[in-house]
C-alpha cells in the first residue's frame, strides 16, 4: 500500500531541511514503512556469537515480525519467521536455548532449525495430498558480516555490502577485536530489551551534539557523573573538550542513509583511543585497550581510533561497542534492544567491568538513556496534535554548507560535515523519503556511493 495521496517532497525537504511532524504519528505512514522499510531493508538481528553450535537459537525482531535465527546441522545460519503457516500461531516461545526443531503448540506441526516442515501428526490420515515442502516457515535472506548477522525478507535486495555501500569500513571497525583482528567479539549475554512510547525514528541518528548541552545538562555542569567520574566540558568554539583538549569529530553520512562520527584523522587522534579519558576510572579497561592499541594501529591505520560505530539505515545505532536496535510497535510504541559487544579473548575481568561500564552509561536507567527517553515520549505524545501537525520541523544547522567528500580529502569514505549540523539528520530524513516511495530495489541502487 502506498500512501500516493502524500507528498514527500512535503513530508521531508531535504534542501530546505525542514520535516513534518506526521511523520512521526501517522498510522498510514506508519503502515507503509513496514511494507517499503522493515519488509525490503536489511536488518540487524543478531551476533553469531549467540548461537555458536548446531540447534541455537534465538528469538529476534523485523519490524513487526517475530524471527527465529537458527543454526542448522550443517552449522548453515538460517532466519525464520515465527509464524506457523497452519494457523499462524507462534512455532518458537523460548527467548533463545539450543533445539533441532520447533513443535507448534496448536496442532503440533514440526519443523526443522533450517524451517523444513518435517511431521505433521495427521500425516497419513488426509494430508496425503499435501506436499510438506511448500509448508516450511518462511525464510529471510541473511548475510553474515564480522559475525553480525542480518537479513531482509526481499530476496530482489542488493547483497549487505552494497546496500552498506562506504560504511562497511566503519561498520567493520565495531566488530572486529580491541587489536583490530578481524571477527574478535562476542555479544555479553542476552540484550537487554525496555519499551518507550516513542516513534522508532526519533533517535535516528543519533549525532545530535548540541541536545547534550541541555538535555544531559547534569552530566555538563560538573556533578561529576559521567563513566570517567568527570564533568565533561565545553570549549570556546561550543566543541566536546575530552581530557587530551579538543576532540576534532565530525559528522559523516551515506546516500544510503548510513550515518557516522569521524575523529579527524590526525597524529593526535591516532594516540587518543585508549587514553580519551573516557576510561580513567576504569583502569582494568584502560590498560586492556593500550595493551591492545598499537597492533590496532597496525592492522586499522587511521580507523584505529574510531570509538564509535554507525548508524545503519533504518534501525540500528551504535555507542561505542553497544548496538542499539528500534523495533517498531506502532506509530507511537517502540521496544529498544540494547547488545553489548566485548572482545571474545578479553579476560573475563574486564568483559565483567565492560558490562559494569556500559549499563552504567547506556542502560535503560543509565546516566544519558534516562534524560533522552524523556524528550523523546513526550515528542511523539505531543505532535500528533491537528495544529501540530501542521509545523515545520527544524534540521537546518549547517544547511547551506555542503558536505567534503571524505575520500578526496580525508582518506576515508564518505560525506563529512561538522560536527555541529544536522547533515546526518537530512541525510537520514533524505533516504527515508526514497525508500518509503520507491516501487523496487532497482529504483534505489545508490549509483554515486561515496567510498
Ligand atoms: S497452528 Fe501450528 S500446528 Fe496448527
Ligand atoms: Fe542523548
């Protein structure tokens, strides 16, 4: 179902960088992003990590749709739909556990853990008829990147690495080892999973750098309870000021709608990560990643002080090594699942400081989720409001500056913005607007992708 009664050159203008506020309640929107979005896009749905041996499972989210991520006997990853195609009841209840099929509970259907429908208890008393290998549960195509495993239900997509185009470099950089070795991390246990009367698209992205100022004010104006036990501060040009001095980040997008934050490649930077200050009163931490860091530089060059990971279109975010994904339950209700990623050889003294250290920070009740969930309900409850409706919404800082093409002048892919601006922002709105009008795959192929 399209929504062809409405503009999106009016919902979204990218040039002018304003949005509408429908966009964040409006029930058809809202159904047509299921349909254009969360049933054609790749998505995130977990670690291979979780699910190391043959029977793993676990239960994960697209869109709407609950999914089961199974390892077969052939150690093959496979990503089901949970629902079975008797009567549509849900064949898999367990979050997760190890099981070489699934029994539905209605009428006892069994299918395999690659979702071949494998017995039928009626089978030879009037099934006789029916071929069980169009009944298998519906399959996603999956990809399997650094360990991170993704999937899309439209079998037309392009491959991940293309859909990624530039950011793959980026997205690669979050997976792999402290030592920059290629698939080095595991997720720490199960994530954690909280539900906020949001629309799934209000945080997206995430490098909004001036709502810091004000919304984690407590965490500016010196109280001293930030990760590091410090206030952190403001420099004269209204930069982040970590404990090195200026901290040169600046915002990079996709045509994609992949959107990141770039430590300007710089000798400076190069010695930063391990040593921000942002580890200072986690010293167990601190003394993992420099022990780490200069086989990191090696392996990484200039990526090696890249803290943070991207954002990748439409629904996963980073913060650091914690990957956060927006499961969308309506135009107004979202479930926010939050893994932590930690380096598969660290020792487990530091997995457990680094579990210490991430829920302190990012956490449903951590010292920044708190003070942004609230913006974010009160922003959806109050914009679906006649008058409301009818605003402008504001992405115009930095509009009017075009972005510097990375590789030409960074070295590194793609668009490179200050990171005071709403460049990521535009980009993201941008992107959303093509997909959600877009017939096919073919019309969205990214063809000046910049790497
Ligand atoms: S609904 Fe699953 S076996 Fe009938
Ligand atoms: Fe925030």
């Amino acid at each position: 179902m399209l929504a062809t009664d409405r503009s999106f050159a009016r919902l979204v203008d990218y040039g002018g960088g304003t949005v509408s506020p429908e966009i964040f309640s409006s029930p058809e929107l809202y159904e047509q992003e299921l349909e254009q979005i969360f049933a054609r896009c790749w998505l995130f749905v977990g670690h291979e990590s979780q699910i190391p041996n043959p029977g793993d499972f676990i239960r994960s989210r697209m869109g709407e749709e609950q999914v089961i991520v199974t390892r077969d006997r052939q150690h093959q990853i496979h990503v089901l739909l949970n629902s079975c195609p008797h009567r549509g009841n849900m064949v898999c209840r367990y979050d997760q556990g190890n099981a070489l099929g699934f029994q539905c509970s209605f009428h006892g259907w069994v299918f395999n853990s690659a979702g071949e429908l494998v017995t039928l208890p009626q089978s030879g008393d009037g099934y006789d008829h029916m071929r069980k290998e169009e009944w298998g549960l519906m399959r996603a195509k999956v990809e399997v990147f650094q360990g991170s495993i993704w999937a899309t239900w439209d079998h037309s997509a392009p491959s991940f690495l293309e859909y990624l185009g530039g950011c793959d470099a980026y997205l690669k950089t979050s997976f792999v080892d402290a030592d920059g070795s290629d698939n080095g991390a595991e997720i720490l246990g199960s994530p954690m999973k909280w539900r906020i009367g949001m629309n799934w698209k209000v945080p997206m992205p995430d490098y909004d750098i001036p709502h810091a100022w004000t919304t984690h004010r407590s965490l500016a104006v010196g109280l001293g309870v930030g990760p590091s036990g410090a206030p952190i501060e403001r420099g004269p040009d209204g930069g982040y000021v970590g404990r090195l001095g200026r901290r040169n980040t600046m915002q990079v997008s996709f045509p994609e709608g992949h959107t990141t934050a770039v430590e300007v490649p710089s000798d400076h930077a190069n010695g930063a990560w391990p040593d921000s200050g942002e580890y200072d009163d986690w010293p167990i931490i601190r003394q993992y990643l420099r022990d780490k860091y200069e086989a990191r530089k090696m392996r990484l060059g200039v990526l090696a002080s890249q803290e943070e990971g991207p954002h990748v279109f439409p629904n996963l975010g980073f913060f650091g090594r914690v990957i956060r994904v927006l499961h969308p339950e309506g135009p107004a209700s979202t479930e926010m699942w939050s893994y932590f990623l930690v380096d598969k050889a660290a020792p487990q003294a530091v997995k457990d400081a680094m579990a210490r250290y991430y829920e302190h920070w990012y956490g449903p009740g951590g010292m920044t989720q708190k003070d942004d969930m609230e913006n974010w309900y009160v922003l959806t409850r109050w914009t679906k409001g006649h008058m409301t409706r009818k605003l402008r919404l504001n992405a115009q800082l930095g509009l009017g500056k075009p972005p510097l093409d990375g590789p030409s002048t960074f070295g590194l892919p793609g668009l490179w913005a200050p990171s005071y601006s709403d460049e990521n922002t535009r980009r993201f709105y941008q992107r959303w607007a093509e997909v959600m009008q877009a017939r096919a795959w073919d019309d969205l192929r990214v063809k000046d992708t910049v790497r």
